[in-house]
C-alpha cells in the first residue's frame, strides 16, 4: 500500500466567513492565502488560510442548517494546533478577549481550549 505523507489542509464550514476569516487572522494568526466564490445562489464561498504549517479552508455553504457546533454530532470533535509556548498564547488570548480554558490531560502537553465564532472547538497544545 502506498503511504500518505501528511494532511493537503483541513477545511471547516462556517456560517460567514467574512466573520470567520478576520478572527483566524487576528487571533491565531492565519494569512489569506485564496478566495473562491461560486457564482450563482447556490454559490460556496472558500477561503484558504495559512498558519501553523498548514492549510485551512474555512466554508461558506448557502443556505445550510445554522445549528450550532456540537463536537458530540459526527464529524469534527475539535481541531488541534501545535503551539510553542503555551503562557504567551494565554496571554494573547486575554488581550484580545478571547475566552480559553486550560484543559491539560495527565501524560499530554499542556492545552488551551477555545472556540471560534461559530463555536468551533480549538485546542492550542504545547509545553507549559
């Protein structure tokens, strides 16, 4: 069997990424990398961001259910990024006002979690 090599990006659907794209920039630091809008009413918005060592697509689908994020529905539970230190995260977070947990797991990397505008579950792990 041929071996994967690693992740091409990750995309979450959001309800608006105009809302979505400036809190991944401001707040964990993403860049723009692509935007693709499909014309039409039934028209999926794509934005790329970059940060982190990846890729992350965030999506806009028209006309999608709104309900709220639940990690306990099938599909994505949270989305992990690997941090360098986790007190200058911390305080970056309470700058910009960002709520976060602490959340460390015996035997793991210190972690904070915190959710995006849709409510999103993140998690910052790295040493303490």
């Amino acid at each position: 069997m041929p071996a994967l090599t690693g992740a091409h990006h990750v995309a979450l659907t959001v309800t608006d990424v105009d809302r979505s794209v400036p809190w991944y920039e401001r707040v964990l630091g993403f860049t723009t990398e692509a935007r693709e809008d499909e014309a039409g009413d039934h028209g999926v918005r794509r934005v790329s961001l970059r940060g982190f060592g990846m890729v992350l697509t965030l999506v806009q689908h028209p006309g999608a259910c709104r309900a709220a994020f639940d990690e306990c529905r099938p599909g994505l539970d949270h989305l992990t990024l690997p941090v360098p230190t986790l007190s200058d995260w911390a305080r970056r977070l309470a700058d910009l006002g960002v709520p976060c947990t602490e959340a460390p797991a015996a035997g793991e990397p210190g972690t904070l979690a915190l959710r995006d505008p849709d409510g999103i579950n993140l998690v910052l792990a790295g040493p303490r």
